[in-house]
C-alpha cells in the first residue's frame, strides 16, 4: 500500500491538469489577440513595415510561452526546485551564450537595424561591396539580389559594420562617361555633338546639369567626359540599368563621331629598327 501512495503522488490529479489546459488556452488567447493585436495596431500606427513586426511578435510569444511554461511546472508542485532549475538555466545561458556568440551578434545587429531601420525590402542598397535590391530582412540576415540577379545573403553583423549606401532615399544619381578624340578634332564640334546626345536621351534629367568638359590630354588622343545625372527609380521600372545607360551614351557618340568624320584614336606603338 505504501508503495502504491507514494506512486500516486507523482500522478497529476484531473484538477492540475484542467489548470494546465486552462494556463496554455489562456497564453495561446493572451498571445494571439491581445500581444499580436496591440503589436499590429501600434505598428500600423506608427507606419512600420510588416517585416519589422514579425520578429516583435516572435519575441512576445516567446514571453508568454515561457511564463505559462513555468505557470504549469508551479501547478504540478515543482516550485519547489524553481529555484535550482532557474539558476541551471542561467548557466546553461551563459555556455551557450559562449558558444553561439556569432548568432547572437547577429540577432544583436538585426535588433539594431530593425530599430535603425537604415533600409527596408525592396530598397537599393550597397553595403560591404554588394549592390542590389533588398528582398527580405530577418533578425540574423539581409538577403539582397544584386543587378547581375545574384542572390547574396549578408549576415546582420557584416550588414551593422559597413557603410550603408541607400539608394532609394535619394533615386538621383550623377553619371559619368568618357571619349578620346584625336588631336586634330574640332573640339567646339566635337563637345557639341556630346551635349547633343545628353540633351535627346530620354534617361538624361533636363532639370539637373549636363556638361561636356574635356578631362585630359592623353597620350593617344584628348579625354572627354560627360556628366549627367539620371533617376534610379525610373530606370528599375523600365527593368534597365547604369551600366545598360552608359553603352547606349557611348554607342550614340561613336555613331554621331563617325557620321561627323571625328576619330576615336587608339593607343599605337610605333617601332624604329636601325640599320
């Protein structure tokens, strides 16, 4: 018999268990309407993207999960060693905290970026050498496709230590396009064909400078440039690019050169044999 009493006692009685049932209904409705709710509402509010809202919501679940853990463990009377097993967790929080140290500085910098909010998806960015558009943003990664459609994920501490170059903020960008011209070239025509050509392509902003300057006298030819700027933005919808931009510039001014008999010298050698 005294076997059988001491059996039963480590048997949960049907009362604990209607407590537990009505702890995890309680976190799961505590959870789900009320945290996720006022986290929806105040995000909505303050104009925050949805992205930024999930990991929020991850973290409030976790609270409230893990209190209803410990909840349960009081209902079925082992509360009396809370204590001991709260300090193993903390240790066990500390070896792992040592052990994961990089993932937990990513969560640390994805924290910070959600906060800094430096760049949201569907931004262009260049960050650490990478250059693209930003598709997704978790607590760990920053996961960007490049302009060459190049899937490239950046852990949130490479992201939190580099310079963050956001071109979306400002979608105006100035560009610059050089061309030699032989020595003999008229440059008064020369430089007028290439203002020209800035002013009829459709990329090139009217409203901002344009200018044709020569640049340098080489030792081949004499080095033009020319500066215009162009709206990021308005070349990502028509699916283009800088570097597309730039050849239909260079490819205009090699037909108009050619047209107009101006010479695109090439660098040459020229080698005396004595006899």
């Amino acid at each position: 018999m005294s076997s059988l009493a001491t059996a039963m006692e480590y048997i949960p009685s049907g009362l604990n268990i209607l407590y537990a049932l009505i702890t995890i209904i309680t976190a799961v409705v505590i959870n789900r309407l009320i945290f996720h709710g006022v986290i929806n509402r105040m995000a909505k509010k303050a104009g925050v993207e949805k992205h930024y809202v999930k990991p929020l919501r991850h973290a409030s679940s976790a609270v409230v999960y893990v209190a209803a853990f410990f909840t349960i463990l009081y209902i079925f009377g082992v509360h009396a060693s809370l204590a001991g097993l709260m300090t193993g967790a903390g240790i066990a929080g500390i070896v792992i905290g040592l052990a994961f140290q990089d993932v937990l500085s990513g969560i640390v910098s994805g924290v910070i970026l959600f906060v800094t909010r430096p760049f949201k998806i569907g931004d262009w960015v260049e960050i650490d050498g990478t250059e693209g558009i930003v598709k997704d943003l978790t607590l760990q990664r920053t996961r960007i496709i490049t302009l060459d459609g190049e899937d490239v994920t950046l852990p949130n501490s490479t992201v939190n230590k580099s310079a963050i170059m956001n071109k979306t903020y400002n979608p105006k960008s100035r560009i610059v396009v050089g061309i030699g011209v032989d020595y003999e070239t008229d440059l008064e025509k020369a430089v007028g064909i290439c203002e020209e050509i800035l002013q009829k392509s459709e990329h090139v902003l009217s409203d901002k400078p344009q200018k044709t300057l020569i640049e340098e006298f080489g030792g081949s030819s004499i080095n033009l440039i020319l500066r215009f700027w162009i709206d990021r933005k308005d070349i990502q919808k028509e699916g283009t690019n800088m570097g597309q931009i730039k050849s239909n510039i260079r490819n205009e001014i090699v037909e108009q050169f050619r047209e107009n008999d101006i010479e695109i010298p090439f660098p040459h050698m020229e080698i005396i044999k004595k006899e």
